[in-house]
C-alpha cells in the first residue's frame, strides 16, 4: 500500500518558514477558521490563532517574524477581510488564501490560494462552504503534520481513512433529519436559546447560533460550555433551551457535567451527540445522534446545526434563502 499522501497543491515554501500562523475571517468563515486553528495546532504543532478581520484592522502591527497569514473567505470579496490582508501584506507578511471562488479577490492579493470547489452556494447563509473550508484547513493542517512530521504514519493514515468516510457520514448526518426536524420545531418555540460545547466544539456552538439566528431571527448564543458559570448561568430558565455538542471521547465528561447543572437550573437540555447516549439519560429532554471522528466529528455537529436551524426557520415560515437583512456578500464598510 502507497503511503497516503496529503496535497493542498500551494507552494511548499510558503509555509516551509511558518512558526505562526494568523486565519483571518468573517462570519461563518471565522468559525471555521476556528476549526481550522484546532487541527492546525493539534495536528501541524503550529501556534496559530484566528481572529476577526475588522479587529485586526485595529490592532498594531508588530513585527512578528515567522507569522504568515491565511484568509478565509467563502467569496473572496469581503472587505473587512480583503482590507485587514492588504493591510498586512504592505507590512510584507505572507498569504495564503482559502476561498470558493477562482480569480476572486483575495486570490489576486494572496501568494497562494487553496479552492475549497464546492460549486456556487446559492442561499445567503453560509452551510456547503462552511464544510468545504473545514475540510480544506483539515488537508492542509495534515499535510504540514506530514510535512513536519509531527504525526506518525498510523495516525495519518486513520485520518486520511476517516476523510475519505466524509461523503457517507454526511449522508448518514443527512438521513437524521425528521428527528433534527422534531427537535428544531422545540428549539423554534423559545424566544432565546444557547448552543454549547468545548474544544473545537465552541466553534461549532458559534456556527450553529449564528445560522440560527440569522435565518430564524430567534436569538441563539453560543459558549464554551465551561463560561457559563462565568455570566449566562444569569440567563438560564425553563424558557431558555440549550444545545450541548457531546464528542464521544475527550472532554466528553465535562459536558457533561455542564449539561447536568443547567438542567439543575431547570432549562431544557438537548443534545447532538456522539458515542454512548446511555449517559444522557435523565439529563436530555432530547438527543440526536451523529458519526464522530477527528475530521468528520465536527463536520457531522456543524451539518447537524445547520439542519436545526433550517428546520426552525421552515417550522417558523421564514424566508430561508433570502433572509432579511442580509447579503451573501458583504462588499462595504
Ligand atoms: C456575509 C454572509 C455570511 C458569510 C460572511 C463572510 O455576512 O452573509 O454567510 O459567512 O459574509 O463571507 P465570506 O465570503 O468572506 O466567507
């Protein structure tokens, strides 16, 4: 068997010097840049950080050498994210761009680009290119593990396995709908409610409030599970239900133990999970089960929160494409 191999197709050399990396971001885009930052420090060994690109627009320019920057940007138009590059790029720092979309903009600013081709996306918020980002940072994060070798030949290989399972843990993720369906029509009933997790799972949370709130107009948060007794514990009540991102393994008994002390503050406690679901007994009002894994685990939980939402927002008769207010792209200040 051919030892598997991990290819983006960018330029070796440009990230051959990295100590640091910098993912720069909007929207839904930040949020995967957040995953991104998990496999790329977990797996590459890499110190890297994503932050929002109109707030890197505020901060100092330092001189920071060994930094390179990636911009995340499903269009490649966003200008807070275009403006916060060309900013860094006058300073000389490198780029490498992840976008949907060839000859964008940010492909003509960025030394190297990765497509994440997964075709156009219609609706105004973002799902299939949030999928194809994550996926695309994962490849690249393995193939600077490879490249470094900060992982071994058994672990890649897992995981090179694991993402050729993607399609069909997508489909399966697919074939939960009616119970997604039954859970988001609960979710639609609340005036406020919470989306929660630990580790890479506090992006998924984020994600999965904001395509909420963006296409049910409902107001969805979402925390680090563990911040909660830092300030929303205030909020909680039988009106507010939380969501709880449950991985199968690692911080598994942490959440929950956060699930068990926000049902003991009476909100509702739902759960998508991963694994066992013996353990949830007595604690969920409802679960709903999804495949996990290193890779496909938070693409499965990010797929699951965008049905929720989609579900809710039908359930609720929202304009589900075309939500108010917002563009697809946002190409001003
Ligand atoms: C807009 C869209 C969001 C998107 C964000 C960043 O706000 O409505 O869905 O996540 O822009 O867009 P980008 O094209 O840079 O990923």
């Amino acid at each position: 068997v051919d030892p598997v191999q991990f290819e983006t197709g960018i330029d070796a050399a440009l990230l051959a010097g990295a100590t640091r990396l910098r993912l720069v971001a909007c929207g839904t885009s930040y949020h995967a840049a957040l995953m991104g930052r998990h496999f790329l420090e977990h797996w590459a060994r890499i110190p890297t950080e994503a932050v929002i690109a109109s707030e890197l627009r505020e901060r100092p320019l330092l001189d920071e050498p060994g930094l390179t920057y990636i911009g995340v940007s499903q269009s490649g138009e966003t200008l807070d994210t275009l403006e916060a590059l060309r900013h860094v790029h006058k300073q000389g720092f490198p780029i490498l761009a992840v976008t949907n979309v060839q000859g964008s903009s940010l492909t003509r600013l960025a030394d190297e680009t990765i497509l994440t081709r997964v075709g156009p996306e219609v609706g105004v918020a973002a799902t299939k290119t949030l999928l194809g980002q994550v996926t695309t940072l994962a490849i690249l994060a393995l193939e600077l593990a490879q490249a470094r070798k900060t992982l071994d030949e058994p672990t890649l290989e897992r995981l090179a396995h694991e993402l050729r399972r993607l399609p069909r843990v997508l489909e399966e993720t697919l074939g939960r709908e009616q119970e997604l369906g039954v859970m988001a029509r609960q979710l639609a009933q609340a005036e406020d409610l919470f989306f929660l997790g630990r580790g890479v799972h506090v992006a998924t949370a984020y994600e999965a409030a904001l395509k909420f709130k963006e296409i049910t107009y409902n107001h969805a948060e979402g925390f680090g599970s563990a911040e909660l007794k830092h300030g929303p514990f205030a909020l909680l009540s039988p009106e507010t239900p939380c969501v709880f991102f449950v991985p199968a393994g690692e911080g598994r008994q942490k959440v929950l133990g956060n699930m068990v002390e926000v049902a003991a503050r009476n909100a509702k406690v739902y759960a998508i999970v991963q694994g066992e679901t013996a353990d949830l007994e007595g604690i969920v009002d409802g679960y709903v089960k999804v495949a996990g894994g290193d890779v496909v685990g938070p693409l499965a939980m990010s797929l699951a929160g965008q049905l929720l939402a989609y579900h809710a927002a039908v359930g609720l008769d929202r304009s589900v494409d075309m939500p108010r207010n917002l563009a697809k792209s946002v190409t001003v200040e």
